[in-house]
C-alpha cells in the first residue's frame, strides 16, 4: 500500500496500510508512545483502501481490510480513517487471534492481580476502566483480555481507549489533551475520541496478571450488587468471547478454570464515581 505503519499492542504486532496518508499520521500520532519493532514480523494486517481508483480523490471513501474481512460492511468517509484503522485492528484480533481465549472485556490490574469486566456495548466498562486507569490501577485495555490457555493468567491489550459520547467529557477533564485524539464526530457509534493511556500502563503491557474479580456492570438505575454463580458466568463470557469455538477444548479449559477461580459479580450504578466505589469495595473483598 502507498503508505504503511506498525504498531505493537501487548501480544499483538499490526500491520496497518492505507491508500490515503492521512489514517496512517493519525495512527503514528496516536500510538508515538507504544514500543516499536520494525523487524518483528506482523502478526495482523490491516489495509485501508479505495474500491474504485477515483475513489482515493472524489468523495473519498475507506473500505477496511486485511487478513480477515467483513464482506457487507459499509465504508467510512475518509474524515474518519483514524475509526476506520482502529476497526481494523480490532477486526483482526477478533476474528483471527488463536494464541489466547478471547474476551471483549475491559480490565484493570493491581498489585499483580487483574479485574475484568465485561458487557454489552453501553454497559460502562470502557468508561469504568479508563477512570479506574487514571485513579491507582494499571489499564490493560478497554477492548479486549486475553487469557492465557495454559496458566490462565490475564494478558493486556492496551490499544487507545474509545471514548463515546458522554465520556469524552468526562475524561478530558482529568487527563492532559496531549493524551487524546481527534474529536470524531457523528459517526456510526456517535462521537469517539481516543485516549492514549498512561506510560505505566504501556510499559507494562507484556506483564501477565491472575484474574482476581469478574465484574459485569450496567450503567444506570440504582445501585445494586449480586453474586452470579460458575455457570451464569460461564454462559456470560461465552458470549463475549469471539474465539472460544474455534479454540476447542483449550479454550473450555481455560474459561472454566477462569469462572471457578474468580468471582464474578453483577453490578448496577448510576454514575461513575458510584461504579469506581463499588468496583474499589468488591476488590477489596476479592483480595482480602
């Protein structure tokens, strides 16, 4: 492709190419601060391109592709290359990645000890974990923990946080603009802005932590806990994982050591100092 770039995100090595300069500047911009390693071969190519030649200069408009495909997605205006690469990314990871289970959960860590979360899209727990990364804890990523199959601990996948919507206020008043991206507006999800998470949180991002909570919130309505059983879990995270299928018995392995070993909990809350308390309440009662 015209133009290229690599980026690394914990066990990830990406290959990103784009008929257009501007998606790749953006993405050098986003991920300056990430470790690079231009001879280490790509684990997941990302191309973002024109179906039609013309299409590159006369109302541009940017397919995503790669190494896996989504063949009726609609492509995005070149104003949002940036979304459309980090779409990739994920889509890549999503449907290709086989060395981990899989969870769409967003997670934290403490004192070598993880807390996942996990939700439908809406349910705060990027939101959740990007306040909580700013607050004492490590982010590993408000996309995607991998579990390892074999001793199960918690692996991070700190890519630029997706803020939407309300949360782009709510963290641009209390983390320096240096860390975020474009302000993205009107797309698909609403308005997005990225965040570059912390430098510890980068330097530590080979760092495997043991699950230590499961928490799966839901923003809004008054607060609530509840203790959900093995089996409920199980069920839960089966459907937020996108690989446990394909990986067979190692990855049933590695999810019933998960919800055995780790307490999983609902939660219900109606803002996010509420949430950040009960998450801080439960870990304490998890680690004790």
């Amino acid at each position: 492709m015209r133009h290229a770039t690599r980026i690394a995100v914990g066990p990830v090595q990406f290959r990103i190419g784009s008929d257009w300069a501007g998606p790749i500047a953006a993405l050098d911009r986003l991920y300056a601060a990430y470790p690079q390693d231009g001879q280490r071969p790509a684990d997941a190519t990302v191309r973002l391109f024109a179906a039609r030649p013309w299409r590159r200069w006369l109302r541009p408009s940017v397919h995503i592709g790669g190494d896996y495909v989504v063949p009726d997605a609609l492509p995005l205006p070149l104003s949002m290359g940036l979304l459309a690469a980090e779409m990739g990314m994920n889509l890549q990871v999503a449907l290709g990645w086989r060395r981990h289970l899989l969870l769409h959960a967003s997670a934290v860590a403490r004192d070598g000890r993880a807390l996942i979360m996990s939700g439908e899209s809406g349910s705060g727990k990027s939101t959740l974990a990007a306040l909580l990364g700013e607050s004492g804890w490590r982010l590993m990523g408000d996309e995607f923990t991998l579990i390892d199959p074999q001793g199960g601990d918690a692996l991070a996948f700190p890519r630029a946080v997706s803020l939407k919507n309300a949360a782009i206020a709510e963290m641009t008043a209390r983390v320096a603009p240096a860390r975020f991206g474009p302000l993205l507006a009107a797309t698909p999800k609403g308005d997005i802005r990225h965040m570059i998470p912390r430098a510890d949180a980068l330097a530590a991002m080979h760092e495997a932590v043991r699950p230590a909570l499961l928490l799966f919130p839901r923003f809004g309505g008054e607060p609530a806990i509840e203790r959900i059983g093995e089996g409920e879990a199980f069920v839960r995270l089966t459907e937020a994982s996108t690989n446990y299928v394909a990986l067979g018995e190692p990855g049933f392995s590695a999810l019933t050591r998960l919800v055995r070993e780790t307490p999983a909990l609902t939660i219900s809350y109606p803002d996010s100092a509420t949430g950040m308390a009960m998450a801080e309440q439960l870990w304490a009662e998890a680690v004790r």
